[in-house]
C-alpha cells in the first residue's frame, strides 16, 4: 500500500538548529554527517527565487553560446538550407522541452541537488559514480571555455593597447604572458562569482540575458544593413526528399545531445524553482521560442555573409571581428565574453562543486568545493587539453558518452519505477533499512545496466561503421539505460512520498 506522508508538523518550514555541517545536535531525524551538510540539504518551498524569468535567462545565455552557433552555422555549411536548420532545431527544441520539464520537475519536488537525486537510482554511496562523471566532464570544459574565453580578452586587450602584443613573445607551460593575463582575470572572476553561492549566478544569469538578446539581434541587423537586406537562403543545392529528413533528424537529435549534460543535472537550479509552472513557462520561451529565435539569427548571419562575398562564417566573433569602429568592437566583444562565463558557470561550475561537495560533505561547503572546482580547472593546463585531438575525442568523448545511459537509468527510475514518490529524509540517512541503501549503500541493479548501457553508448562513439547512427547516440544511450534498468529493477510496491522540508534549508546556497 502506497503511503502518504510528511515528517512535517506545521505547514511551515521547519529549520533545524545547526551547528558544524548543519546537522541539528539532537540529530532527531537520523541523518548522516557524510550524507548532509547545508548544500546537500533540500530546499525549503518558502524563499524559492528561480522563477520564470530566471529558466528563461538559463537558456537565452546557453542557447546563444558560441559553440552552438558554430554547430548550427556548420549546418549551413553542410548543405542544409535555412528552411531545413529552421525545422532540425524546431524539432530538437520541441524534445529539449519536454526532457528539461521531466528533468526539472525533479528538482521542483524534491529540492535536492544532482548528486543526492542520484542516490535514488544508485544508492546513497553509488550515487558518487554519476555524480563524478557529470563532474569530470564539467570542469574540463570550464578550463577550456575559460582559456577560449581568455583568447577573445586577448584581442581586445590588444585592440586598445597594441602593445600588450609583445607580452605573446614569452610563454610559460605552454601559454604566452598575455594569454595567462587574461586566463586568470577571467579565472578569478568567475570564482568570485561563484563564491556567493547560487543567488549570485542567477542574479549573473539575469542579467547576462538581455545582454546577449540585444547584441546578437543588433549584431544581425547589421549585417543586414551590410548586405542591402539580401540574404541567401542556401549555399546551392540543397538535399531533399529522404536524405532531407534524414539530415533534419540528425541534427535535430545532434542538438538534443549538447545537452546532454544539462538534461542530467537541471534539478541543481530547479531545486530553487517557485513551481512547476514557472519551470514550464521559463523552459518555453527559453528553449522552443528562443530557439526560433537562435535560428533566425544563424540564418540571417550566414545568409547575409554569403550574399556579400560568397564565404560562410564559422562563428559570430567572425562578424564581430569584422565590426570597423574599434568601440563597437569592443563593446561586441564584451558581451561575447559576458556570454561566455554565463555558459561557464552554468553549465560547467555548479555540478563538479556539488559532485565534491557530495564526496566531502563534513569538510567541503559549496564554496570551498567552488574554489578546489576552479584550481582544478587551472591544474589541468586546461589549453593543453584544448590542443589535444586525443583528449578531446577519446577521454572527454568517452566520458560524454556516458552521460546518455545515466540520464536513461535515472529517469526510468524515478519515473517509472517509483512513479515520482520519493523518500527525501531517507536520501540522507546510512540506516540498512532506509530505501536508498540497497547493498552497503549501492543499488548494483543501477551500477549494471550502466555497465551494459554504457559499453552500448562507447561503441556507438568510438567505431567507425557505427558512425552512421553516431547523430542518434545520446538517445541510443539513454534507451540503452533505461531499458537495461528496466530489466533489471527490483519493484517496489509499498513506495513513500516524503517530503524534506523538516531538514531543509533557505535556499541561498
């Protein structure tokens, strides 16, 4: 019999007293220092600040990076006519919509962030395996988004001070002085940043927002001016009939994936989230009608750089570099750069801050792990990485690659097996009896159909003959999780739905 309950005893949020990690000294509800700390905790309902405005500024800064215009503009390149791209990324759009709502309705309910929602599936110490996969692969890419972000500083340093040109003459570790200037005034900031926890980067991201909407609008209808309003719609012949389909359903599903690992841990700002509604409303103009809008901008870049001389850009900063009047350049520029660190810090910051903070909970807050998280990202000589084909196709590619099966297995599970009723007291306690301990706190029902799915996603990446479906791998993935999962579950029919509002905390973190 399925059970309704509450540890609640007024409808009020119930803050316990702290003290050390945040655990009340009585400890009456049984928790575990290695399990809750202060970030690791639910969010109370009461407080909640991520409304519709703030989804939707989520996806205006990530949707217009410059990694997905060149994606998108690639497109173009491809022999795909505007009409074409215009319908692929329709159609991705429409599933990115419903995937982030299934997605961020998680962190709605339950106000947990990534890694303690993996304790569901994978157990209370399993969950430590998708935690530090979604982690690994973020904070590469946040030292290699910050180096490109660095590159984009260094030309603008220049444009004003040419003779800071003379300090690329010296390198150290790889990297010229000038380069490691901007690297770590961009480093530090976005530390700074992020040490005020995640109010600051929704305030950042609110911000950054309208910045990004202006320029790319003013940016296109520059170039339209540029071009006498004439914009060509294709490069020449473009594909038709089954081949069409097949290009606009590939890419489609291509777009879907560079999502990939934000499907997974969308619940870390939905945690903060008023309702259901307001991540509904903040995903459809963020992510169907911004879309649009994205598209519009591609096809109108492309289009109109085409008419003019025959050539297609391969990125925005293409036409930004080409702005004549060194202060609008500038000013294009800056906005790129206050794009770029928006994309950063969501999505390449908040997970690997929480996947450390959820390894090291009696010692680690969200802070420290932010400032570990951005040594880290400087360590690893991150334009190293960047120069490196091998370490971006095999140990970034083969970890991206896992990211499809986990996103399967983990939603399977809590939406299918245990139909969205979720014990959140029991995420945070190491009693045998608890429903997320399963085998000295590892669910291996999870562990295997990751195991199965993922050599599945791995061979789907890594061998050419397989290359024909590679568009389709992170939904391959995702279908080889959850069915594997499905297979081999343990069914429960006796599943509590217990809220966490007697342990949580303001959510200011």
């Amino acid at each position: 019999m399925r059970q309704e309950l509450s540890e609640t005893v007024s409808s009020e949020p119930i803050i316990a007293p702290t003290t050390g990690q945040g655990i009340d000294p009585a400890n009456p509800h049984e928790l575990s220092p290695s399990l809750y700390n202060q970030d690791l905790a639910p969010t109370t309902r009461q407080g909640r600040s991520w409304n519709a405005y703030s989804i939707f500024t989520l996806w205006a800064n990530d949707v217009h990076s410059l990694g997905n215009y060149a994606f998108a503009i690639g497109l173009f390149a491809l022999g795909m006519s505007a009409g074409q791209i215009l319908g692929a990324l329709g159609i991705g759009a429409v599933l990115l919509f419903a995937l982030l709502n299934f997605s961020g309705f998680m962190g709605e309910k339950t106000g947990v962030p990534f890694p303690v929602m993996s304790r569901i599936a994978f157990g209370i110490n399993g969950a430590q395996i998708p935690a530090l996969i979604r982690g690994a692969v973020a904070i590469a890419w946040f030292g290699i988004q910050t180096y490109l972000a660095s590159q984009v500083l260094s030309v603008m340093v220049i444009a004003v001070a040419p003779g800071a040109a003379g300090l690329q003459d010296s390198s150290f570790l790889g990297l010229n002085t000038l380069g490691w200037i901007c690297f770590v005034t961009l480093w530090v900031l976005q530390l700074i940043i992020v040490s005020y926890g995640m109010e600051m980067i929704r305030k950042y991201e609110a911000f950054a927002g309208p910045v990004i909407l202006v320029t790319f609008l003013a940016l296109a209808i520059w170039m339209l001016i540029e071009s006498g309003f004439s914009i060509s719609l294709s490069t020449g012949e473009t594909k038709t009939g089954g081949a069409m389909w097949a290009s606009m359903f590939g890419a489609a599903a291509l777009w879907v994936s560079i999502y990939g690992t934000f499907v997974l841990n969308f619940c870390d700002f939905t945690r903060g989230a008023q309702s259901k509604k307001s991540i509904v409303k903040g995903n459809f103009f963020g992510i169907p009608l911004n879309m649009l809008f994205f598209g519009a901008i591609v096809v109108v870049l492309t289009g109109t750089q085409f008419s003019i001389n025959g050539t297609i850009i391969t990125s925005p900063s293409d036409v930004v570099s080409a702005i004549p009047n060194t202060f609008l350049l500038l000013l294009a520029s800056a906005a790129l750069l206050v794009l770029t660190i928006a994309v950063n810090l969501m999505a390449n910051f908040v997970a690997p801050t929480y996947a450390l903070t959820n390894l090291f909970p009696k010692k680690l807050n969200f802070r420290s792990a932010a400032m570990i998280s951005g040594v880290i990202g400087l360590v690893i000589l991150p334009w190293n990485l960047y120069n490196s084909p091998e370490i971006i196709n095999y140990f970034l590619g083969g970890l991206g690659a896992l990211l499809g099966p986990l996103f399967g297995i983990i939603m399977a599970d809590y939406w299918l097996i245990r139909k969205a009723r979720i014990n959140v007291m029991d995420l945070y306690r190491t009693n045998p009896e608890g429903t997320y301990f399963f085998t000295r706190g590892v669910n291996y029902r999870a562990v295997g159909a990751l195991v199965i799915s993922s050599v599945i996603a791995l061979v789907l990446a890594f061998v050419p003959a397989l290359h024909v479906v590679g568009s389709f791998a992170w939904f391959l993935g995702s279908g080889a999780g959850a069915i594997a999962y499905l297979a081999l579950a343990k069914r429960q029919h006796d599943l509590a739905d217990i809220d966490g509002e007697p342990i949580a905390v303001a959510p200011t973190h």
